[in-house]
C-alpha cells in the first residue's frame, strides 16, 4: 500500500476516534435512561410509557406541550425514543414543535433516523416534520447520521422527503462521504451510496483533505462502492 493510501485510511480512523460520538452516532444520542424515568411524571412519563389516554387528559388540562425535562427533551423526543407513535401523534395534534432540538441538539427526525426507526420517522414526516434541519454538535443533519450508520431505508425516506443531499457539516463531511469513511464498505452501506448517487448527490465534494470520495473508497479497499462511483462520473 502506497503512503498515499495509507495517510487515507489513516485520517477516517484517527478521526473517528477523536468523535467520541460521531463514529458511534448511537451514543452521541442519550436517550432517558432508567433513573431519568423513574422520576418523569406527568406528560414525560406519560409520553415513555405511551399512555395515550392520560397524554390526552394532561395536555387537555393545560400541561405545557413543549415542556423540557433536565436534559432539554421534550415529550416529544421521548416518546420518539420509546416509539410511542401514537402519543405522537397526539402531541403533534396539541402544537407540539416537531422540531425543537434536544441538549445534543438533536431532534425527533434525528432520533428516529439514527434509532434505525422507519415507521417513526415516516410517522413524523407525515405529520410535517423537517428532513432538513442542521442537527446535532456537528452541524450534520439527519440523512447524513444515517448515511453514516448504513441506515438504507431511513436514507431513502429522507431523500424523499427533501433532505439537503450535500450538507457538508463541521468535520466537512458530506452523507457520501460518511457512507463510506464511517461505514463498513457492506450491503446496506452500498445501499446508502446508490440511494444517495441515484439522488443527485455531488460526488466531487472532497474533505477537509481534499480527498474525494471516490479516493477514500479506494484507500479503504471498498470495491463495490468504488464501482457505484465510477458508474456515476466520480472522479
């Protein structure tokens, strides 16, 4: 392998590293966890343990529907964690804000598209959330966490629902290029890139390096993504 090809594969990883989120977009995301839910009440737990009928009740009464818990989410987010559709669709009909961000500066589209969640998030683009807000520390956007986590279908509904294809965010990372220097060079990865390519989606947009993604796909031995770029025009 040429030093070229080395000082490639070298970067992503390096970078990857220094995330400490990024590279897992999981855990950049903090859901409620068992102590945080234990003291919810009112519309929070509510939300958590999808009791729609008392959702209903509570926000008839006057509960605050945007209302924040210690860690900025609103009942929204964590209904959007637990995959409470329902109580989503009840909080949407109440006014709630679709697309408030949380401390982590991630929103319900965001939480579904990393979650690998396709009914949630078709649920809330249906109810008119945005595909198309700038999320989380990195100034990415959901299409490009999913992109990175090889989440095809999420990929796919966001591309429909008019997600920007070449949002470059903080690190100047485009989707495309986290679908292959944060991926795995497999199926549903390749997925993303055609899904992504099929789309529009530029192909000359290089990182802070200025290495291409075709170039980071050859440094990293991904053939198969190698052959998708070249069929579109990457150069």
């Amino acid at each position: 392998m040429s030093p070229t090809q080395n000082r490639l594969l070298a970067w992503p990883v390096a970078a990857c590293m220094a995330l400490a989120g990024l590279g897992f977009a999981a855990q950049a995301q903090v859901a409620p966890s068992a102590a945080e839910v234990v003291r919810y009440s009112g519309l929070h737990a509510a939300a958590h343990r999808g009791e729609l009928a008392q959702v209903r009740k509570l926000l008839a009464s006057g509960a605050p529907v945007d209302a924040r818990d210690p860690y900025g989410r609103t009942a929204l987010h964590v209904a959007t964690f637990a995959r409470q559709r329902e109580v989503i669709k009840a909080l949407a009909q109440a006014g709630a804000d679709l697309g408030l961000l949380e401390n982590d500066r991630y929103d319900a589209v965001t939480i579904a598209a990393v979650a690998d969640d396709e009914a949630t998030l078709r649920l809330l683009l249906q109810l008119g959330a945005s595909a198309a807000l700038t999320t989380s520390r990195y100034d990415g956007t959901a299409l490009i966490a999913a992109a990175h986590l090889g989440h095809d279908g999420v990929v796919r509904q966001l591309i429909a629902a008019g997600a920007p294809l070449d949002h470059v965010n903080n690190l100047h990372w485009t989707a495309v290029i986290e679908s292959i220097v944060l991926g795995d060079g497999g199926v549903r990865h390749q997925a993303v890139l055609q899904a992504l390519l099929d789309a529009g989606a530029s192909t000359r947009l290089a990182d802070r390096e200025g290495n291409t993604p075709l170039a980071l796909a050859k440094a990293r031995g991904y053939a198969a993504m190698v052959a998708l770029l070249l069929k579109a025009g990457a150069r």
